[in-house]
C-alpha cells in the first residue's frame, strides 16, 4: 500500500498569507515616493548608532567590584607603580581616571580632583559620540514625513485641478498614498530613534552616577591615613 503525505493546507496558507502581507508592505511602501528613500536611510543610520552606542556604553558599564581594594591596599602599602600598572591593565573609564590622579600624587587634593574629574569628562564624551544624531533623527524623520504629506496632497489637488470634471477617486489616489504613507514612515522612525535615544541617555546616566562613586572612594582612600 503506497501512503501518500497530504501537505498540511494550514501551515501553506499561513505562508502564502505572510508573503502577500509582505509585498502588500513593500507596496505601500514603495507608494510613499522619493520621500521614503530618506526616511529608510535615517531609520538605518539610527539602528547603526543604537547599537554601535550600546555596547560601547556597555563595555564601559563592567565593574570590578575588587578594583578599588586592591588600588587601596596597593597605595597604602606604598606600591603606587603597581597601583598604576593595575590601571593599565584594566581598560575602563574608572581605572583610566584612578591612573591620572595617580600620576597627579604629591599634588593639592584639589588638583587630583580637578585632573581625574577632567578625565571623567572626557569619557562621558566618548560615550555621547553620536548621540545628538539620533537626536537629530528622532525630531527629522517626522519632519520629512511631514513633508512627504504636503508633496501628497498638492499633487492630489493638482490632478484633481487637472481633471476638471471628470474627477475619479483613483486618480487622486496616489497624492493620497504618498500623504499618508510618509506620514506614518516619518512618525514610525521618529517614534524608535526617540526611545532609542532616551534609553542610551539613561544609560550613560547611570555610568555617570558609577563614575562619580568611584572617584569619591578613591579619593577617600588618598585622604585615609597609612598604616
């Protein structure tokens, strides 16, 4: 007996329903006009920058929780090339300002804060690199979707102009795909690089704050007496 494999109808409708969604996209897309190309190369620079800042920013979250221990009994036990060169070997924001207010030793304290707070600021920098483009991206990309809406609706009312009285919806209909189509392109890249943006924002604030925190104690540790 020879047992035929009944394909399951379900799981091919499914795909043939997913694809036609697909190019249904694609072709309202392609209805918004020159406007789109635009939008969709913002939306790929600001997924580039997202991502490009989110690990950056968090390689320069990692914490070693024994770093300022071991920075502390290394000063208190008067090793400061030892100090330094656990600094070296430990490339993050917080080792590379402990290093400059080690090489600032025998100074004014107010002279190594002033050095290591110059350093936080100057990686507090690295960080926001690129991020006023996201910025910039998130209040653009409306804007030019804006535009897109505009161009639609004078060139629905030029053909509607055009028609005179033979007015046919199907002829407005292309002013009108690209009014709406940009509109919510312009608002959909706007709307992701905007939380994009604010949740990079809120990272570096909290980077910031470890920042801030780790100095103090180091600072502490040169205002502690030696043993």
């Amino acid at each position: 007996m020879i047992l035929l494999q009944v394909p399951d109808m379900t799981a091919v409708a499914d795909t043939a329903a997913t694809e036609e969604l697909s190019l249904q996209a694609i072709d309202m897309a392609l209805k918004g006009g020159w406007i789109m190309y635009p939008l969709a190369f913002l939306l790929v620079m600001g997924v580039y920058i997202f991502f490009e800042r989110y690990f950056a920013i968090k390689k320069a979250s990692k914490q070693d929780d024994t770093f300022m221990e071991r920075i502390k009994d290394k000063i208190q036990s008067g090793n400061i090339d030892a100090a330094k060169a656990l600094c070296e070997n430990s490339d993050t924001p917080v080792s590379r300002m402990v290093a400059k207010g080690l090489s600032r030793l025998g100074r004014p304290l107010n002279d190594i804060n002033a050095a290591i707070e110059n350093v936080g600021n100057l990686e507090i920098g690295r960080l926001e690199r690129r991020l006023p483009i996201l910025a910039s991206v998130s209040g653009g990309a409306p804007m030019i979707g804006f535009l897109g809406t505009v161009i639609g609706m004078i060139r629905a009312f030029y053909d509607m102009a055009s028609a005179g009285n033979n007015i046919d919806v199907a002829l407005l209909s292309s002013g009108i795909y690209t009014a709406m189509v940009t509109t919510v392109a312009g608002l959909i890249v706007g709307i992701i690089a905007y939380f994009a943006y604010n949740y990079l924002v809120a990272r570096i604030e909290r980077v910031v704050y470890n920042l801030e925190s780790e100095t103090m104690a180091f600072l502490d540790v040169l205002n502690e007496p030696a043993s």
